[in-house]
C-alpha cells in the first residue's frame, strides 16, 4: 500500500505549520478500509449465491482458493502475511496457503462452539447487490466480521509504517527549498561513495553537503519521543534530527552529543532549520513571507 501524494502533501502542510498530521493517515485508513470492506460485501454475495447448493464450507472453497493471491488467503483466513512469516520464518506460497487453512479451520470450530454454548444468540447478515440477496447465518457472519477486523488492522499498521518513509525525503526537500539551499547542498543518497554492507540505503533519509562534508539526516515523525528514539539516531551517527515531537530527554541527550535538532510541533517549529543551517555553514536564503503560496511550486518540482 502506498500513501498518496495529495495526503503525503497535506501531511507535510500540517507539518510546517505545527499541527497533528494524524488526521490524514486516520482518513486514509477509514477510505480504504471501506472500499475493502464494499469491495469484500460483492464478493461475498457472489461466492454464496453461486454456491447455494452446496453442503461443503463456501466460505472456505471461494476464500481460500489456492489460486487467490497469498495476501487475499491470509487475510480471508484470519491472517496476514507479516505474522504468518513472523510463525514460520518464511511466507512462501505454500507455507502461506497451508498457514492460512490450518487457522481458518481452528476459527471455525472456535466460532462453532460459541455458537454452541450461546443458544440465544441470533444473527443474520443480509448483503443485497444488484438484486441479489443473500443471508448470512451467525457462523458465517462472525467469520466475515473477523475478516473484515483483520483486513482493518493491516491497513493501519501498513499506512502509518507507509506515511513516514513516503514523507521524510519530501519534507526534507521542501525545508531545503524554502530556504533557498542549493541542490548541491543536499542529497538523497551519499555522494561519491559507495555504500558500506552493513549500511542500507534504504535507511538513510537525506544529506546535507557542505563541500566535503556530508551529514546524515533523520526524520522521525512521532510523538513525544523517548531515549530509545534519540538512540538509533546516535547508532547511524545522524548529525541532523528532524522530529514531530522530541521530549525533554531526547533533546538534552542531542545537545550533550552536539546534534543539531528540529522539533516540528514547538514554538517556531521548523524555522528552527534555519539555525540547522547557519550551524553547518549551508549557504540559504530568508524564508519568504508568502512560504504557503511557495509551497505550491515547490510541490510541483517534488512530486512531479
């Protein structure tokens, strides 16, 4: 799944202008998420109308069809593909598909003996599409339910793991450009060298370049930090932190260690950049007074 540039932008926006940006991620997810969830309602009206006759679990036989995609199978089944690895150290096709059914069978049974001991429990989804009914029994509709809670929770994790690698380099970008900093004097990837085997690319968000100088810069964008944030920025020896929210500890931890920082959602926010700068001898201009209608142009070179 990839974050769109009209939201990676809005974040950047809310950014600069020291709001919380979690609000575009939360919409994402609730627009995605309801697509999935129409997109699974048809399916679902197609697999049990076409399977009305037969005894055997549809569910199972049009859900977990071995020549669904891997992801489709996980997820039909309870799953996802991240935890099957984490279970097996693998997520190959067959590990994958047989990981998927033995789950899908222990969730049957767990849902058959709840609907067991709940006798008073009643329950019928209804889902009509294009003049087609069908009914759900209690079964079948926790199953769909379950479906739908694990397609929602991977849609999270997936979007907001997703917004911070699709924003860094681009919020990166637009510091540099609103301050007038010349191409020469940054760069997405290290310059004239090659990459060590144990230093992946990546990892690495942005540099600055002052003549032979090249200094590694992080974004983070998280809430109130806590020194185990401020150390994996110390362990890739990272010269700039730029962060949503850095605490009291993470910034006397880069102080004591002659880091520059920037802290977005504080008083001047990312005008502290500025300093960055005049720090590391970068040459720059003033940041202009009509920053927000620069944004547009500096948009449309980024994310062209």
């Amino acid at each position: 799944m990839t974050i769109t540039e009209q939201v990676a932008k809005n974040i950047i926006k809310k950014l600069l202008k020291g709001e919380d940006y979690r609000i575009e991620i939360v919409t994402l997810i609730d627009a995605q998420f309801l697509q999935f969830v129409v997109d699974f309602f048809k399916k679902v009206v197609d697999a049990k109308f076409k399977n009305q006759d037969i005894t055997i679990d549809w569910y199972k036989k049009e859900f977990l069809n071995s020549e669904l995609p891997t992801n489709d199978i996980a997820i039909n089944s309870g799953l996802n593909k991240k935890t099957i690895h984490n279970m097996f150290n693998s997520s190959t096709r067959e590990i994958v598909i047989d990981a998927s059914d033995e789950h899908y069978d222990l969730l049957y049974q767990s849902i058959k003996s709840l609907v067991d001991t709940e006798h008073d429990l009643e329950l019928t989804l209804t889902i009509k599409f294009k003049g087609v009914s069908v009914d759900l029994n209690v079964s079948e509709s926790l199953i769909v339910i379950n479906t739908l809670a694990v397609k929602r929770a991977a849609i999270r994790g997936g979007s907001w793991s997703t917004a911070g690698k699709r924003v860094e380099k681009p919020l990166m970008q637009t510091l540099c450009k609103l301050y007038g900093v010349s191409e020469i004097n940054y760069s997405l990837k290290i310059k004239g060298e090659e990459l060590e085997e144990d230093e992946f690319e990546r990892e690495i968000d942005f540099y600055l370049v002052q003549g032979e100088n090249q200094y590694k810069c992080e974004v983070k964008l998280m809430g109130i930090g806590n020194p185990e944030s401020a150390d994996a920025v110390i362990a890739r020896d990272s010269k700039v932190f730029v962060a949503d929210k850095l605490s009291d500890t993470n910034k006397k931890q880069l102080n004591s260690l002659n880091m520059e920082w920037v802290e977005l959602r504080s008083d001047g926010g990312f005008k502290k950049f500025e300093n960055v700068l005049d720090n590391l001898k970068i040459s720059h201009t003033k940041l202009p007074s009509n920053f927000d209608e620069k944004l547009v142009n500096i948009f449309t070179e980024i994310f062209r």
